[in-house]
C-alpha cells in the first residue's frame, strides 16, 4: 500500500491541529512538536501534516508571503460522518465557501470551508461504494 503525506504550512501549528480534529470528528490531543504535527485517523492512518511556516528551512514552506496559502491545493476528506462533519464545520467558520451540494463526479454531497491559513478545505461523503 501506497500512501500520501500532504503537508501544508500554517502560522500555529497547535491552533490547526484543534481545527482539523474538530472539523474532521476526531479525539482532541496535542501536536507532537511546536512546529510540527501530524493529523490521524483513528486508526493512526495520517490524515494531514501540519507544518510551521519557516521552520526547518525547506524552500517550499519558507512563508506565506512568497505564495498565497493553498494556491493550486484543494485539500479534499472522504467523510463516513457527513451528516455531523457540516454542523462542526459551521461551528468553526462564519460562512462556508460552498453550502453542501451533490457533486455528480462522485454521486456524494460535499461542502466547503476554508481553514485557518486560508486552505481550501472539501469535506465529502463517504458513498458506500467507495
């Protein structure tokens, strides 16, 4: 098995982390550094990296002024929860990007929202199917 470890920079890293495990339903714990942490499922699958922007000098995550957060990225969650990830995510956003919608790609309903860095955030059910 193959596996992708998408990692985005964000301005504070313990302040992200909460939001996407708010967002995403999962049990609220800490980053395992300041600079550095990794979103899980519950079963350890990661999710999502959580990286500070400037900090271990990799060109790409220098700062946030070389590029506008989430230029070119759609961070895009398959949910087996949907009919509970929309209430948390209205609770963690004044307005969503897009009100849920049947995308006819994928037969499912799908939303989004934006986080705190400004990524583009798609949450979408999870069909049976899948």
């Amino acid at each position: 098995m193959k596996r992708t470890w998408t990692i985005i920079g964000v301005t504070d890293v313990a302040r992200s982390y909460a939001w996407y495990q708010t967002l995403l339903g999962l049990p609220a714990t800490q980053p395992a550094h300041d600079d550095f942490g990794q979103i899980l499922d519950t079963d350890g699958t990661v999710l999502l990296c959580l990286h500070q922007w400037g900090a271990h000098e990799h060109p790409s995550l220098t700062s946030p002024d070389r590029a506008q957060p989430g230029n070119g990225l759609l961070l895009f969650f398959r949910v087996d929860d949907f009919a509970a990830a929309l209430p948390r995510a209205r609770a963690l956003v004044s307005a969503l990007v897009d009100e849920p919608q049947m995308n006819p790609n994928t037969g499912t309903e799908e939303f989004t929202v934006r986080d705190p860095d400004g990524y583009y955030v798609m949450i979408s059910a999870l069909s049976d199917d899948a």
